[in-house]
C-alpha cells in the first residue's frame, strides 16, 4: 500500500514529465482504436453489403443446386419451410427465388437475360433491391387490365434493348417440363445502372415466374437474413438438422471464392496493422525510458537512504502502470466520439477500393469491445513489459554513480 502511495505521489510530483508520458501514451491508444476500427469496419461493411445485396447468411437449395444449377432441382412446398424459418427467433428474414437464363427481346432487339423469380414482400425485407431502383417503383404481383405482369430489369438489358417503364418485354426460355417458355411483361421498375451486377437481370414476381416456367409451387433457393451475423454457420448446422433432405449452406460455403479472397485481405492487413503496433510500441518504449532514465539521480538517492532494489523496481513498475492506466482512460474518453462519428457517418474515398471483390466508395468503422479492448491491452502490456527492465536497470545502478549523473 505504501508502495502504491509513493507511485501515485511521484506521478503527482513530476507533473511536466507525467503530462508528457500520457499525452504519448494517450495518443498511442487513440491512433491503435482508430487503426483497429477502420480495419474492422471496412471487412465487417464488405461483408455486410455482400450478404444484403442478395446472398443473405444462409441458402437451402435441393441436392446440389448450388454447384450444379439445373431448372429440374427445385425445392417442393416451400411453404413449410417458410413456416419453420418465421418460428425461428434466430432469422430476421427469408425470401424464395427461381432462377432461370431465358433471352429478352424487344421490338428490334435481343439480349441474354438471367431470370429471377421473387417474392416481391419478402425480397424487400431480405434484400436491398427495393433500394437499387433506378427508375419506376418496386413492382406488386398483380396482373394489370391487359393481363400482363410488371417485370424490373437491368439496366444494361434496358440499354441493349432500348426499352423503358411501360414498354413490352418478351422473355424466351425452357420451362421445368421440358416445353418452350415464353411470355410478355410490362417493364415497371430498371434496377442499378450499367455498371451494377444486376444489369442483366430481369425480375418477376415469384407466381409469374412460377407459371412461366411451369413449376407450380416449387423454388430454387431459399436465401435467409439472419439477426446475428456471427452465427451463420451455427445456424446453418441447426437448419440442416431440421431439413435433412435440403442442402444448408453458410454464406462462407456459398460464396466461397469472395470469403477466401477476404481471408487474403485480412491476412495481408496484418502487416499494415503490425506497422501501426510498431510505432505506437517504439513512441511508449521511449516515453517509458526517457521517464527513467531522466529520473537516474533521484533513484540514486533513493538507494543510498535504504530503499532496496526490489522495492524500487517494483515502484518504477507501478508507476508507469498506474500512469498508462490513466492514460488508456482519457484515450477512451476521446476515442468513443471519434468511433463513433466514424462507424455512422465514416468520409467518402475519392476513389472506389476494391475489397474482395467489392467496390467500397464509403469508409466506416466499427464500434465494438474489440476495437476498444485489444488497443487497451497492448499499450498497458507494452507500458508494464518495458518499464520492468528499466526498473531493473535503476534497481542495480550505483548509487554514487547514479547520483553523479545529471
């Protein structure tokens, strides 16, 4: 206890040199929550846009549809899986799809198309197409007075064909029945622009799909937007548990090729993070062991009148904990609004950055435990491993030579 008292008055004593110690130390804490917030964020984001874009967290699909696509592997009565997915308080939401390659035309030209059926209500909660409207509105699944249904389609099948809202679209394709598949539909809404990866897509209501294609109730793909995002695997076990006769798979399985890519990007992060670590071990190592070494006289004295080595070793430790304590504390304090301001409004990159595979034009961080406690735990390790020598050094230094120095 008295050991304690001492460290905490010695801190208090030398006001100019503590000041200068846990502003180092304070902003050494606030650079690494930073650094580890950006990284997080900007991984976390990727893989948030990706599975709200249309994968979701997991898909059930019948034997190995997701490998090898055949119109013929549908899932039959996909109404009570939907039944068991809204009983689970796990799943935010689900939607149903058909998938099919049919070509579009128009009055004077063609154009390959990848048809996706879709239950419009439950698309709109699961995904984020609504949002990629460009032009029109989200479309119902209503049949209007002609007897045509609505169809949203792709910017680019919009441009090749030179159609608009309002204009026909006739889709050619084969049906699950072996026959030719073919339809007219009104264009009600074009999604994205040119560039987007839905430019050659046409969407229909999951009904209108269904008759197209002659598969009466049937689905190809249930795609599940889970509460957690960290129990898609977990989840996936459980669902497979309940569907045995289903292929359940984890948005990392499904994706497989985009989540190795971001496993390399993280992997190679490492090294950009490891630099950040370096300089703020390098700014608190100098820190710690200018404090000491300018100290070297008083310690000298301190020897001299009895105080025994272990003791003062054990006070240079104390100090320097109790003072990276602090400072880890008022980094806090400055480093939550910064996160803050950075996880929901972030900045814009002058220039989109590709992260595995996806476009990112907005950077935000992430507010988490993780972001605030590993910075914490390294810079009051770094401070406690590098004032442990130096208190050794003052503990075994000469006392006439200590007191000699200037």
């Amino acid at each position: 206890m008295l050991l304690f008292k001492l460290a905490f008055r010695n801190i208090f004593r030398q006001r100019r040199r503590s000041l200068l110690t846990a502003m180092s130390l304070t902003g050494g804490y606030v650079l690494c929550v930073f650094s580890f917030s950006m990284s997080e964020g900007s991984y976390s984001n990727a893989i948030s846009f990706f599975i709200q874009d249309h994968t979701g967290h997991i898909q059930i699909h019948k034997d190995d549809y997701l490998r090898k696509p055949k119109i013929h592997k549908s899932i039959e009565a996909p109404e009570d899986i939907s039944a068991i997915l809204d009983a689970s308080e796990q799943i935010e939401s689900h939607t149903l799809r058909i998938f099919a390659p049919s070509l579009a035309y128009s009055e004077t030209d063609n154009s390959p198309a990848q048809v996706i059926g879709i239950d419009l209500d439950r698309e709109r909660t699961t995904t984020t197409l609504a949002a990629k409207i460009s032009e029109g509105s989200y479309i119902n699944s209503e049949i209007d007075g002609e007897g045509y249904y609505s169809a949203m389609i792709g910017a680019g099948i919009a441009n090749n064909l030179n159609i608009g809202l309002g204009d026909e679209l006739i889709l050619i394709s084969q049906g699950a029945d072996g026959s030719i598949a073919n339809d007219i539909y009104i264009v009600g809404a074009i999604v994205g622009d040119r560039r987007s990866s839905d430019r050659s897509t046409v969407f229909l209501p999951l009904a209108a799909a269904q008759e197209f294609l002659s598969m009466n109730d049937e689905v190809h793909e249930v795609s599940i937007l889970l509460k957690d995002d960290g129990r898609a695997r977990a989840e996936a076990e459980i669902l497979q548990d309940l569907l045995p006769d289903l292929a359940v798979d984890p948005w990392q399985e499904v994706e497989a090729t985009f989540y190795q890519s971001m496993q390399t990007d993280k992997q190679g992060n490492v090294i950009f993070m490891g630099i950040i670590v370096f300089i703020v071990f390098v700014g608190v190592m100098n820190t710690v062991l200018m404090s000491v070494l300018e100290r070297t006289r008083e310690f000298g004295v301190l020897k001299a009148i009895g105080t025994r080595p272990a003791k003062l070793a054990l006070m240079i430790t104390l100090e320097t904990t109790m003072l990276a304590s602090i400072s880890v504390l008022l980094g806090l304090v400055l480093a939550i609004p910064l996160v803050l301001w950075f996880t929901y409004a972030g900045f814009a990159l002058p220039e989109p950055m590709d992260v595995g595979g996806i476009l990112m034009s907005h950077i935000t961080g992430e507010l988490s435990l993780y972001v605030f406690a590993a910075p914490l735990f390294l810079i009051l390790g770094f401070a406690i491993l590098i004032s442990i020598p130096a208190g050794i050094r003052a503990a075994f230094n000469s006392p006439t030579e200590a007191m000699r120095s200037n």
